[in-house]
C-alpha cells in the first residue's frame, strides 16, 4: 500500500476492511491516509492535498519547487493548491 492514499478507494478494492483502515492508518486530509506511525515529508503533504483534490488541483508556489528539485524549500512548507472549488 502506498504512504499516502485515498481510504474511500482502498476499501472499495477491498485492500483494506473499515476497521483496519481506523486501526492502522490516520487521516491526513479528508479521506486521505497515511500509516499512523509514518512520519510526513513536504512531499506527502504535497500528495495528499493533490489527492483531497481528486486529483484535480495543480500544485503551486514553494511546494511545486520542491517537487522540482528546490532545496530552499523547508519541510514545513505550505501547500498551495490552484483548483477550481466552487
């Protein structure tokens, strides 16, 4: 399974019952998961709220440049998101 993934997904392909996705995995956005003992990067941050979008956002500002290779770019970043959410 994935560090960062989308609950709603893992129990509709049956990777994960109800019960273990609250006993081994914590939310981080919205249904989004991640291993509760897994410690977030920039990057899984990025991934989750690129997920929470369903994956329709474009990810910008200092959190795209570190997805580019910017190594200016602390880990405790905020993600900015461009996406239409009316």
């Amino acid at each position: 399974m994935a560090e960062i993934f989308i609950g709603s997904e893992a129990l509709a392909h049956g990777k994960l019952t109800e019960f273990g996705l609250r006993r081994r995995y914590r939310a981080v956005y919205p249904d989004v998961y991640t291993p509760k003992r897994h410690e977030l990067s920039l990057r899984d941050r990025t991934v989750g709220a690129w997920l929470w979008s369903r994956r329709r956002a474009v990810i910008a500002g200092a959190a795209a440049s570190a997805l580019h290779g910017a190594g200016w770019v602390g880990h405790d970043s905020a993600v900015e998101l461009i996406w239409a959410n009316t």
